[in-house]
C-alpha cells in the first residue's frame, strides 16, 4: 500500500491527530516527574491540578505553543521557497534568511532593544532580507542555478553565523542560554514572546493559502503561469517577504531551527502529491509535528538544559536530503 493510499483529507486527519498526541506528550515531559500523560490528560478534562503542578503545566504550555507555531512558519516558508524557486533544496536556514534574522536579534540585544518587540521583529526581518539579498545576488552571476542559489546560501549562512558565534560569546549574560538559542530552542521561550510573534506568523501562513492557486500554476512554467495572469515577478517578492517575516519572528523566540523548512515539504508531497495547496496545508501539519517532536526528543536526551532543536532536526533533515541525492535526475542541476 502507497503513502498516498489515504489521500489529502485521510493524511491530514491523521497528522492532526499525531501533532494533539504530540502536544498532550510535550505537557507531560520534563524534568518534574509529578505530571505524567495521565494525569495531565485528567487535569485538562476534570481540574484538579496542584498549584505546582499549573505552574509547571503552564511553562511546558508555553514551550508547547512556540514549538506549533515555530513549526507552522519554518514549514510555510519551506514549502514557499521552494515552489517560487523551484529548488527542491530551498528553505530559510540554507538560503541565509534564519542566520540574518539571527543576526538582527543579537543586534538588538546590543543595542537593547530586547524589550521592544517592534525592534526586534523589525531588525531581525530586516537582516533576514539582507542575507536573502547576499545570496541572490552572489548566485546571480552563475545564472541563478538551483546548485549555485544553495552553495551560495550555504556559504552566506556559514559567514553570518560566524559573526552570530563572536557575537553571542561577547553578548554573554546578555543572552539567556546563548548558545542553545543559536542552534534553535524554545527551552526559554515565554509568554510574551509567544503571543507577539504568533500573529506574525499566522499573517504569513495565511496570505500564502490565499495566494496557493498563484504559486501552484508556477510547476507548470513561468511562460505558463503569465498566460493565466500570474505576475510571476511580483509574485516571487511576496513569497519571500512573507517567508522572511514567518521565519525572522520564529527566530525572534527559538533561533535559527534548520531543516524543518526542508523536510516538512518533501514528507508532504511524499503524502499527498504535489499539487501545491494540497502538500502546503500538509506541511502546516508535518511542520508543527516535526519540532514538537523533536523538543520532546531535546528534552530526553538532555534534560536538565534540553538539547539544541537543530541537532535533533538534523536527524530529520539528513534522511530528506538523501532521499533528494536519489532524486536528483529528476529535478536536475
């Protein structure tokens, strides 16, 4: 039996039910052994709960919703990229936007700017464009290949990341678990930074449904989507802008958390084919499963400080990328 077997609406049902399974699991794992699946389950049904155990509950709840949403924004500019460059490799962390807008959160820590989520979210969009820009414009001059658009993202993001690497360690207590944020976590993440960055997020990943029937007819050619009035151009600038802001406000909360904007596509399209709607509302599942899943893999691995989301998602993403090795006749370049 095929993975398609189920279709668009059996494997969305399923993945729905996978990322519930995954959220109750997440409020139950920690290093407090007092709330188990059971009796997390119970007090979300009946009450009941200590005031520890609500305290502790609404932490891990916290961590939970910046997991789903972080998430939803990597899997939504994943998929974005990809279609708009039709580069099966295209996603945030490898074309130089979540090292950028990393870049700009550790500016506005600098310069203290922490508090202000405006700055923040500004600085952290703005450098995520920029970084965006050196990789376009570097790959320019070899014809804007897939290959060249990756091996320049990649050397871009390397660079930036450097800079990210002497900054953090000069920054020092200025960045709560530094270095944890910077290969991605939402061990730190509060309230706050939640609920400000989650309508930035939900703004982006719903723009591009509206705009799915576009960015669909762009598998048929670019010659093909201007005959059907598709401003390919115009079209191209949106996705990106709207990929940079889901990522550069993900980034603003969890850091750069790489390969989930890779896989999370490519096992939606895996599911349910590639027409575009179909696969992006997928992966707006897939997405979500993947870190909530791989923060509760963090946290058994380590769980006094939690491991870094990245190195978990690396697990994820390595399998993905030889699956596209095997693939790569089909896709050229």
């Amino acid at each position: 039996m095929g993975l398609r077997t189920l279709g668009f609406s059996g494997w969305l049902v399923v993945l729905v039910l996978v990322v519930l399974a995954l959220s109750l699991i997440s409020l139950s794992v920690g290093t407090y052994r007092g709330l188990s699946l059971p009796k997390v389950v119970k007090g979300l049904l009946k009450g009941g709960l200590s005031r520890a155990d609500l305290s502790i509950l609404d932490r891990r709840a916290a961590r939970t919703v910046a997991a789903l949403i972080a998430g939803l924004g990597l899997a939504s500019s994943g998929i974005g990229l990809q279609y708009v460059l039709r580069n099966p490799l295209a996603e945030p962390y490898l074309l130089g936007i979540s090292a950028g807008a990393a870049l700009g959160v550790l500016v506005s820590l600098a310069f203290g700017y922490y508090m202000n989520p405006v700055a923040l979210h500004a600085t952290a969009l703005a450098l995520g464009l920029a970084g965006f820009s050196v990789v376009i414009a570097t790959s320019a001059f070899t014809g804007l290949s897939p290959l060249s658009v990756i091996i320049a993202g990649i050397a871009v993001s390397y660079a930036i990341s450097s800079i990210n690497i002497v900054l953090t360690m000069l920054l020092g207590p200025k960045v709560h678990g530094a270095l944890a944020w910077l290969y991605g976590t939402v061990a730190y993440v509060l309230w706050d930074e939640v609920t400000y960055s989650a309508p930035v997020v939900i703004v982006a990943v719903a723009w591009l449904l509206l705009r799915a029937r576009a960015v669909g007819t762009l598998i048929l050619g670019e010659e093909v989507a201007e005959s059907l009035g598709v401003r390919v151009k115009r079209l191209r600038v949106e996705v990106v802008i709207a990929s940079a802001l889901a990522t550069s406000s993900v980034v603003a909360f969890a850091g750069p958390i790489g390969f989930i904007g890779l896989a999370a596509p490519w096992i939606a399209r895996l599911l349910v084919g590639s027409d575009f709607r179909a696969s992006y509302i997928t992966s707006l599942a897939v997405g979500p499963a993947l870190v909530v899943g791989s923060d509760i893999g963090a946290r058994l691995v380590m769980p006094i400080e939690s491991a870094p989301l990245t190195a978990i998602t690396a697990l994820i993403g390595a399998p993905v990328l030889i699956y596209l090795l095997v693939r790569r006749s089909s896709w050229g370049g």
